[in-house]
C-alpha cells in the first residue's frame, strides 16, 4: 500500500466534523420543528416518585406571619 492510498477504514477528520455539523443542525432543526419545551416542561418526577419538601404554614394566618419590627 503507498502512502496515497488509504486502507477503508481510516477516519478523516474533515469527513468526521462534516458530519457531525449536518447532524448537529438536523437534531436543532427538528427540535425547534417539535418545540418539545412545553411537554417537558410537564413532566416531572416530583412528588409522584420522589417525595416533596414539606412547605412552611406562611399564608395560613397572615397577622401572625409577619415578622416583628427590630427597631420599635
């Protein structure tokens, strides 16, 4: 073999970031084509699988929840 020819299963770098840049802008193109945010902006594994952070009593009683004044 010279050193023209190249055996079949070398890589080009050039080919490599080519194809990678056609990919890279068809997986942007069919995202913002989807518009996915919404739906995953929905799912969510918070307090169906995970359990959720329990929640201060603020808004109960809001005379009470307001914090005394430091300088009186």
């Amino acid at each position: 073999m010279t050193s023209s020819e190249r055996s079949p299963l070398a890589i080009s770098p050039l080919r490599l970031a080519l194809k990678a840049g056609v990919l890279f802008v068809l997986a942007n193109l069919v995202f913002a084509l989807l518009d996915p945010m919404t739906l995953l902006g929905r799912i969510s594994l918070y307090n169906t699988i995970l359990p959720g952070r329990a929640r201060l009593p603020y808004g109960d009683n809001p005379a009470a929840d307001q914090p005394e004044p430091l300088l009186a």
